[in-house]
C-alpha cells in the first residue's frame, strides 16, 4: 500500500513540504542512486533496510529515520525478509538547513510521524499541517534543554518495585507520558520490552534467594510471584532448569 501527497511549496513557512507519503515496501524495493533538489526524511514504523549516502551504507530499523540531503546521491533498499514500513516527507524552507546538522540515520519520535499521517484529513490546510508537524519535529531534535532520562527512571523504578504488582500503564501515568511511546523506547534502548526486563530482574533476585537457603515457594513470593508455578515457570525459560534443579546446584557447591 502507498499514499502520497504533492505539495506546492509555500514560502511563508519556516519548514515548507514538498511531498509527503506512506508505504508497505515489498521484499527489496529498491530506490535511487537519486538526487533530490530538497530534504526528504524517511520514518522506518516497522520492518527494516539499508540505506547508502555519501557518508557510508546504514541499516536502519525501525524507531528510526534517515535523511537525504539536496543535491547528495542517495540509495535505499528494503531488507528481504523484514520489508520496512515508512513514513516519509520532503521540505524546502528558511529553516529547513538546519537538518544539515543531523547525522544520516537518527532517533526520532514515532508519535510525531503518527501525526502527520492525519493530513490525509484535511483537503485545503495540508501545507500548514505537515509545516507545524516538521516544527514539533524540529524542536524534539534541537531542544538542547535537559530531556527527562525515561529509560533510567524505568529502569531504577522496576529495580525498587519489582516484587511488587507492577502495571506499565502505571509508570507512563507518573512518567507523564504515552504508555505505547514509553514502551518504544524503551525496547528501542535496551532491547527487552518492560516486561521481560521486569521478568529478569525477578529471577535474578530470586537466584539470590534460593541460594541463601529459601524455598521455592518462599521466594516466589518475595519476588513478586503469586504463586511458586508462575515463578518456576519463568526461571526455567529464563536458567534452562528450574528453581529446585538450581538449588540443589547451588547447595552442592556451597558445601563442596
């Protein structure tokens, strides 16, 4: 599926768009070598695949964006067995070489990229809509002012609270922020979802445990387990045996 939008530049904005679509990319597809006389960014929302600038070839995945720069020979491939899925808007305007200072491939928020795909919304304000997107844009790459560290507040939270009921909904609320946005990132940093991490750390205490002399049931509890099957289960997908085995393991080197 594709949808595209031509856009007739306004100069009367700071970031004025030329084009602006969407795409399901087939296994492969393939664009460039290109020159383009504007900046063109691509937001990869899902799947993932290569793309090649003056400066060097990148795998971009998704969470993230590359960007073409006027006049720069540009080339980009989707990967065969996880075709990308994108977003993608180019602009011209007063403000628009400040991009120059961003590197080919950069983090960026999803969430704004979510928005612009509402211009298909609207039939006379297109133009403004997409220009007041790229400014929200701008802004969350420029602002030098100090960002909440999300990731670490997650983390030091689940590292206090893990044994307790945690609800993600309940730390995007205190964070201030969209749970399926907080979610992104943080699997984006870390590379575990907020439940799996949570999941780690439960059984990692729950090794301590076990080795200290507690029983299975015990620490099942102490580490936020309701019961000893829930707990077992996920120490054994995690240690490959399960908490008994491991106990028992442990107890023998202890007192060899």
């Amino acid at each position: 599926m594709i949808r595209t939008l031509i856009l007739q530049s306004n100069q009367q904005f700071d970031f004025s768009p030329v084009e602006f679509g969407q795409q399901d990319c087939k296994p492969c597809h393939s664009y460039g070598p290109h020159i383009r006389n504007h900046y063109l960014i691509h937001y990869v929302c899902s799947g993932m695949g290569t793309f090649e600038s003056p400066r060097g070839k990148y795998t971009v995945t998704q969470g993230k964006a590359f960007l073409i720069r006027p006049g720069e020979v540009c080339k980009y491939t989707a990967d065969e067995k996880q075709p990308w899925q994108y977003i993608w808007i180019g602009f011209v305007g007063n403000m628009a070489s400040s991009f120059d200072h961003i590197s080919d491939v950069f983090e960026a928020d999803g969430l704004i990229f979510e928005e612009m795909e509402g211009v298909f919304r609207y039939s006379s304000c297109q133009s403004a809509y997409l220009s007041a997107c790229l400014l929200k844009l701008y802004c969350s790459l420029f602002d030098q002012k100090e960002r909440p560290d999300y990731i670490n507040q997650v983390i030091g939270y689940l590292n206090i609270h893990y044994s307790e009921n945690v609800k993600i909904g309940k730390i995007a609320n205190q964070l201030g922020i969209d749970r399926k946005y907080l979610s992104r990132i943080f699997k984006q940093k870390t590379g575990n979802t907020m439940q799996q991490f949570l999941i780690q750390k439960r059984v990692s205490e729950g090794k301590k445990l076990l080795a200290s002399g507690f029983h299975v049931e015990e620490t099942a509890l102490m580490v936020g387990y309701g019961d000893s099957f829930s707990f077992s289960k996920a120490f054994k997908k995690i240690c490959g045996m399960s908490p008994k085995v491991y106990q028992s393991k442990m107890g023998r080197r202890i007192g060899s």
